[in-house]
C-alpha cells in the first residue's frame, strides 16, 4: 500500500511538472513570437504567411500554419478581414457562385496589408487562395453539422419519416417493415419499437450518418450490422452508430479531424468542405470501431466505454499526425 501511495504522489508530481513546462514553453513562445517574425521578416524579405505557404508542404501542413498566423495576428486589419471571413462562413457564401470572388479579395487584402508586391510573389496566390477557401469552408460545414444535430427527429415530418424507412430497407433487403412502430426495429440495434427516441442526442445527424453508411458502402454496412448479431461479441448497431456520430462530431468541432479533412481538401481549385466529407469520415470510424470491438472480445456489453474511449484515443493519436488521411477502403472478411 505504502509503495502504490509512493507511485501516485510520483505520477502526480510529474503531472504537475508537465503542466509546468507546458505553460512556461507557451509564455515564452508568446513572448518571443514576434520578435522571431521580425527577425525573419528582416533576414528574408518575406512575411509569415509568405514562409509558410512556401515552405511547408501542401496539405494540413500549410493549412494549419497559415490559419494560425491569421488567428494570432494582432494586426488590426487582419482582424478585420477576419470578421469578415467568419461572417461571409456564417452567412453560407463559400458556395461556387461567390468563392472566386471571396477568396480573390482576402489575397488581395493580404497583399496590401502585409506590403506584397503581386506582381513578384505571383505563387502566393495559389498557395494562400485554397488555404482561404478551405479553411472557412470547414467552418461553414461545421455550422451545417451543428443545424443537423440541433434538427430533432420528428415522426411528423414526411421527409424525416421517408429517410428512416430507406435506413431499414438499405439494411434489411427484402424483409418488410409490418408497421412503422415495431419491435424489429431491435434487429437494427434500437432500444425500442420506435426509433425516434434514439436520434434525440444527436438529431437528424445521426439518422444522415447512419444513412449514408448504409446507401454508399452497404457491403461494409451490411458487414458490419452482421458483427453486431454476433452471438457472443454482439452489440446494438444503431445505439453504437448514434455514440460514434458524437464522437465524429467532437473530433470536428475540437478541430482534431483538421489534419484529416485539410489534408483532403488543400489541391489547387479543389474541394470544398461538404458533408459528405464527414459522413464518409463516419463511416471510417464505425468500420474501424467495429473491427476493435472484435479484437478486444469483450465479455458483455458493459465494456462499450472502455473500449470507446480506447478508440477514441487511437484516433486522437492518429489524427495528431498532419500527414493523416483515413481512407475508406473497406475490406470486408467473415467474422
């Protein structure tokens, strides 16, 4: 008892001293910041968005570092451009119509306030432009993701109604649904008879995940849906499917998944962030978390937060790579 009190207060000490580091390192990272961009202004005739969008690789890499010096700019006119950035995003005009235009006067701002001389830096444009356009495009996605969410299913809603019922036919090929309140619902891993009261923590988005998984890939769902009936290892599909859309969703909205998504998005007049960027996101987690479940053979149901957490840090640790990119490359064997 006395060695293990030791252990603790030692893991605790070493926290601390962590935590320590960590603060001391960021102070003095903000205290020395400027004085090293000036410093490498001075040596190099160029900027900070300049060096980044030379020098660092295309993708998260770029991406990240440019979002970075923009939001830590104390620049007044920076700032500005900002506000309007986050206001074109809310408002939903990274769309094709208005993007050109959009991107266009933020490189031109930039030109102006950081003293660029376009007509010698013509790269900057194409390196800076998408990083723009992706950027404020994720977090225009991020408030369509957050509508979906805050959209409740309501079994009064035709369309709402019409996409459950298409869930049950993508997964239960040829099986009719008696009536719309039924306890074969359970087949699928609802709680219920109806499941309406499952979506109530994350919407109409978990209903859209689920979906979508079942319409684009259905082998890999089908697959999936068969693990979950397994007779010793099974678990609910549908309960497990809404938990994984809160996990997809905080990714996100933490910025976690950044890596991912900007590494997907960054070619030149490439993609724009859509949601179907994050269903397919979802997807990947529901296939991968099925196959951990698996391989941990769990005694009961009653180890789904552990190894929820497990994987959740697994992706947190993979996400942490700025090369990252999951594929949905589903390969589906026999169980």
């Amino acid at each position: 008892m006395e060695i293990m009190t030791k252990m603790q207060t030692l893991r605790n000490l070493t926290d601390v001293l962590r935590s320590f580091l960590s603060t001391l390192y960021i102070y003095m990272y903000q205290l020395t910041r400027p004085l090293i961009k000036w410093t490498l202004h001075r040596t190099t005739g160029l900027c900070e968005l300049q060096r980044i969008c030379y020098c660092e690789p295309a993708g998260a890499c770029r991406i990240l570092g440019v979002e970075h010096s923009l939001l830590t700019s104390k620049n007044g006119k920076v700032k500005r451009l900002l506000e309007f950035l986050d206001r074109a995003a809310a408002e939903k005009r990274f769309n094709e119509a208005n993007l050109p235009t959009i991107v266009n006067n933020a490189v031109q701002a930039i030109y102006s306030i950081k003293n660029i001389r376009p007509e010698v830096h013509t790269p900057f444009q194409k390196s800076f432009g998408p990083c723009i356009s992706v950027i404020w495009g994720f977090k225009q996605l991020l408030d369509e993701i957050e509508s979906l969410k805050l959209n409740r299913y309501d079994f009064e809603n035709k369309e709402h109604e019409t996409k459950l019922l298409e869930l049950w036919s993508c997964l239960m090929p040829g099986k009719e649904l008696k009536s719309r309140v039924n306890s074969a619902w359970k087949e699928l891993g609802f709680q219920g008879d109806d499941p309406k009261t499952d979506f109530r923590g994350m919407g109409l988005l978990g209903l859209e995940n689920l979906l979508y998984f079942a319409k684009n890939y259905p082998g890999a769902a089908l697959h999936v849906l068969s693990h979950s009936h397994h007779p010793i290892y099974g678990y609910s599909f549908a309960i497990v499917g809404i938990n994984l859309t809160h996990m997809s969703y905080m990714l996100w909205k933490d910025g976690t998944a950044k890596t991912h998504i900007y590494n997907i998005c960054h070619k030149p007049n490439g993609y724009q962030p859509n949601l179907k960027h994050f269903h397919r996101f979802y997807c990947h987690l529901f296939f991968e978390f099925d196959k951990l479940w698996l391989a941990e053979k769990p005694s009961s149901i009653m180890e789904f937060s552990r190894i929820r957490d497990l994987f959740e840090k697994r992706m947190r640790s993979l996400l942490a790579d700025r090369s990252c990119v999951l594929k949905s490359n589903f390969l589906v064997e026999d169980i």
